[in-house]
C-alpha cells in the first residue's frame, strides 16, 4: 500500500492528508490546551516556522491543484499578464491616437514589467480570501498555526510569479530595453510587495471567515483596481492632483516603482518630475519608497496580531 505522505502530480492529496503528511510531532507542537495563545509577532513566525513542512504541502497541493488536467497547463501563469499587457496597449494606442504621440518600445515594456507584480497580488488576494473556508473541516479537528493557509496561497501564486519573470526577461531581451544599475532595485520592492501581499491575504481570509460577502467584495475591487493604480495609466497623465491620488493607493508604490528603476533607470532615492503641456508633475519621490515601506511591514504586523487574537473563533465561523 503506497505511502500517505507521498503526493503526486496526478493525484492531489486531500486537506486531512496534508496534516497527516505534514503536522509537527506532539512534542514540537505547542501545546495551547495548557498555556494562553501567544499573539507576539515572534510567537507566530516561530509557530509558522515549526509548521513550515505543513506549509510547503499546502503550497505543492495548491500548485498541483492548478495545473493537474489543465489544458493550458503551465501557460496559464503567463495568461493573466499577457491580457493585461494587452489591455494597456489598447489604452496606450487610443491615448496615442488623440495625443498624435506613437507607442514606443519602452511602453509596451513599461506595461509588461507592471502586469506582472498585479497578476501576482490580485491572483494571492483571489486564492488565499477563500483559503481558511476551504479548510473549514481541517480547522475544527486540529491545530495548526491558521496564518499558514493564506501564507501558503500567497507562497503558491510565486510559482507563477517566477514563471512570469522569466518571460518578462525574454521580452526585455527583444525590446532591447537598455536596463541600468538602477534596475536592482526590483529586488527589494518585490520582497516589499511579497511582505504586504501576504499582510493584505491574512487580512481578507479572516475577514471573509466572518463576513461572507468578503469575497465578492474582493473581485469587484481586484476587477477595478487595475484601472486605479499605475498599470494602463502613467501618474502624470492624470495631472499632479490626480498622480498624488494614484501614488496614495497601497499597491502603486511597488509597482510605479519597477517602471521608474527598470524602464526609466532612475534611482528610487531621486525625485522624478514629468512634463507635461499642462505643467510638471511629480512621477516619483523618496516620500512613496517610504511609504511602501510602511505599508507593508505595518500591515502584516497588525493584521498577524489581529487574526491570530481572532483564530480562537474560526472553528466555530467556519
């Protein structure tokens, strides 16, 4: 009789295979029927760390999920920003074509390299917003850090992530785009991104645990959000009150900022002012570098102590 813990591609392993393949021995579990649940952001990275086997079984499951008897197979990671990719430039021709201004290469490369932090945030929020209600039956029978579900969502949807990266560095190569030290500035904003994405994951799982409408709420904003933020649009098309508004959603730093180090080659450290027939307008300031910053470590830290204060309730919710 094969082995339980053993999953193959073919054959996705069932929510209570996972725990049974994966679940810390009782003497590495913390024993919570004794001691009072910790919510101290230490407390939950060590929990999530002695439950990280768990956690790398939710993420195969998750992967082989997606693509077992897919059609398109591995192709579907790249579907979603090439739609966008495509979608912009529709934009990009009609505003050329009022303006009189051509599309060149560096728009068409502006709006690939901005598709693919997007297709990554909206496709982690899609998943991991329904990943504890999927669970539900596993939540009432045992323990296991709850944060590991929508933090396995978000881990999965990097498969993707990376997949797109490598085709985004093929199109690069035949756009010529000239790429700068500036460009290792990805580096950090995509952690930046990683770290704010998965606070954002954590936030909606429990909040559509208690609210079911959640869900619902989140494809109307993903569906719009890609008009609101930096991906069709450049800020300084929209003027300099209308680019302070764009640059002030959560998500247009990270992104505005792969296109300012990447296809402009300006350091994030520097002020970048555009212009425009309408006067100069602010692209990009240190102040927004900042701001991502901020936003990504306050969120997670909060909503980690949030919902672990809250996962007491999810057995029952669920």
């Amino acid at each position: 009789m094969p082995d339980a813990s053993i999953m193959t591609i073919n054959k996705p392993m069932s929510s209570d295979s996972v725990f049974r393949a994966a679940s810390p021995s009782p003497e590495q579990r913390p024993d919570y029927s004794r001691a009072p649940r910790s919510d101290t952001l230490v407390a939950i990275a060590r929990d999530i760390w002695r439950s990280r086997e768990l956690v790398g079984q939710f993420v195969l499951r998750d992967v082989s999920i997606r693509y077992t008897q897919a059609f398109l197979g591995f192709a579907w990671a790249l579907l979603m920003p090439v739609l966008i990719v495509c979608s912009g430039l529709m934009f990009r021709l009609v505003i050329s074509t009022l303006s009189g201004q051509p599309v060149g290469s560096d728009n068409v490369a502006s709006l690939a390299i901005k598709s693919l932090p997007w297709a990554f945030f909206s496709g982690a929020i899609s998943v991991s917003a329904q990943s504890i209600i999927s669970y539900s039956g596993l939540i009432g029978k045992v323990y296991f850090p709850r944060e590991a579900l929508p933090l396995s969502a978000v881990i999965a949807q990097l498969f993707d992530f990376c997949l797109g990266a490598a085709a985004l560095f093929v199109v690069l190569i035949l756009l010529q785009l000239p790429l700068t030290a500036n460009a290792l500035w990805c580096i950090p904003l995509i952690g930046l991104l990683l770290i704010f994405t998965t606070g954002a994951a954590l936030l909606l799982s429990c909040a559509n645990l208690f609210f079911r409408d959640v869900k619902y709420i989140v494809q109307v904003v993903l569906n719009f959000g890609v008009f609101a933020t930096p991906i069709f649009f450049e800020p300084h098309m929209l003027g300099s009150r209308g680019a302070a508004i764009m640059m002030s959603l959560p998500l247009s730093p990270f992104i505005e900022g792969l296109n300012v180090s990447m296809v402009k080659g300006h350091s994030l450290l520097s002020t970048v002012v555009q212009v425009t027939p309408k006067g100069d307008v602010l692209s990009w300031s240190p102040w927004y570098l900042a701001y991502a910053v901020v936003s990504a470590f306050v969120t997670l830290a909060i909503v980690a102590k949030v919902c672990r204060r809250y996962s007491s309730k999810f057995a029952e919710m669920s």
